[in-house]
C-alpha cells in the first residue's frame, strides 16, 4: 500500500513538471531566487491569510497548484508566476426576481422565490464558469420559469412545497459541476390578476352557499324524519298529543304573546251542525 501510495505521488508530481514544462520550471525558480535575494521584504508580498471561511485556488503560470484549494491560514504565493482567487464557502442567499408565468391552464400569474445555496468545491467554482453567482441566479430564473409552466394555478396555490422541492433538485443537479449545493428553495410570493381573484372569491362564495343549502337540506330531513316519529308515538298514546298542547301553552305564555289559539274537536261541534 505505501509502495502503490508513493508511486501514485511521483506520478502526480511528474504530471505536474510535464504541466508546466521546462519553461515554467526555470520561470518558478527565478522567483524563488527574487523571494531569496529581497527577503525579508519580499515575505509581506508572498504571505497571504485566507479566513476560516474561505478558500483560496491558486494559479500558477495558469494552472491550479496541487488541484486543490488551499487554506484556511497562511498560504505563500510567488510573485509573478502565481495568481490566486479567494472563494466565499459560505451560504449565500440569492432572490429570485419577479417572474411573469403563463401556467398550464393559460393564467397569467407573476412569481418570486429566493434560493440559499453554498459552494462545496472552489476549484470547481473558479474554473468551471465564469461568474458563479450569476450563473446560478439565472439557472433558477429559468428552472422557476420552467417547472411553474407545467402546472396549473390550483396547484402551484397548493404545492409550493413539492414545486419548491422539485427546482431544489433541478438546480443541485445542474450546479453540481460548478461546486455549488444548493441548500434550499422557497416561493415567496404568488400574484394572480385583479380579475382572477374576483372570479376566484365567487367561485368560493358559490361552493360555501351551495355546501350551506345541503347542510340545510339534511337539517329538513333530518328534522322531518324525527317529526315522523314523533307523530307516531302521539298517534299510539292520545294523551301525550294534549301534554304537548300544554307544554306549547306554557311555552307561548313564557314569551309574552297575546294571542293564543285553542284548538277544539271537530266532534263537539256536531250538535250545532245538527240544530
């Protein structure tokens, strides 16, 4: 394993002197010899600090040292050959400006979201695109775009989850190449016509008077169904159908009413009828 480890060190090492060639060999010890000859002045030139939360890719004669980046601490930079690039690995936040979105079912609507993201790979976020930040703020102006065109009003009201999951994923596979993880994408806000909401608050005042009109309806039923019943019981016992009569008595009189209506059998009448 040790053997195999160092094999694979000597190999890196000689692709790195076939990278730079001869030419760049004798160019990176002339300014070894300048840092030697001016020291200590040269060593304020040379040193640089690079912060705990920051990278530092270093070129040198154009090409990235060790492929890696270096830090955080002190890093020595040889003057003219070497040229390096500081990178913020902290998470950025990036709003998503507002968007003009004509959904599946043809509305109009206008869209904004915010995107928090982190660079996980600095060399790959200098040397693989030119502006990262710029390029990932406007992958998610198109992925919103994009993904808000395949649903329908009703959904994106009702997904913003699942929709704001899903451009999450889009965006991390996109970015992956160019170090950047995203973290999380939010929809903030959702802006529909005047005129849609109009139409949109009647429908629901429509659904809320037509559900209302069934609770009522079942009321009736339910009410008329224990009117039935209670018929029947009367029906069975006479005498409960006068206890009731008293009972709607007491009833009126308690809320002060001045007319009261009795009501007499048919059968007593009959002698008139017949005089």
């Amino acid at each position: 394993v040790v053997e195999r480890h160092g094999v694979k060190k000597r190999r890196r090492q000689q692709h790195s002197k076939e990278g730079i060639g001869a030419c760049g060999w004798i160019l990176v010890s002339l300014s070894f010899l300048f840092v030697l000859i001016t020291f200590p002045f040269s060593i304020w030139m040379c040193l640089k600090i690079v912060k705990e939360y920051e990278r530092a890719v270093v070129f040198r004669l154009g090409r990235i040292v060790s492929k890696k980046a270096k830090g955080p601490g002190l890093i020595m930079v040889l003057p003219c050959t070497d040229v390096f690039a500081r990178v913020d690995l902290r998470t950025v936040t990036s709003n998503i400006p507002l968007q003009e979105i004509l959904t599946k079912d043809s509305v109009t609507t206008q869209v904004d979201g915010v995107v928090y993201y982190k660079i996980h790979s600095a060399v790959c976020s200098v040397a693989n695109v030119t502006d990262v930040h710029l390029a990932t703020n406007l992958l998610a102006q198109t992925t919103l775009r994009n993904v808000l065109g395949t649903q329908s009003l009703s959904q994106i009201l009702s997904g913003r989850e699942e929709i704001a999951h899903n451009i999450q994923s889009i965006l991390d596979n996109a970015t992956g190449k160019w170090g950047i993880q995203v973290a999380r994408v939010e929809i903030k806000d959702v802006r529909i016509p005047m005129e849609m909401q109009r139409a949109m608050a009647a429908e629901a005042e429509a659904t809320r008077d037509a559900r209302a009109q069934i609770i009522a309806a079942e009321g009736e039923r339910n009410a008329s169904e224990a009117l039935k019943q209670a018929s029947m019981v009367l029906v069975e016992a006479p005498s409960a159908l006068q206890l009731r009569y008293l009972q709607t008595l007491t009833t009126l009189a308690t809320e002060k009413n001045s007319t009261i209506v009795f009501p007499l059998p048919m059968n007593m009448l009959q002698g008139f009828y017949k005089q």
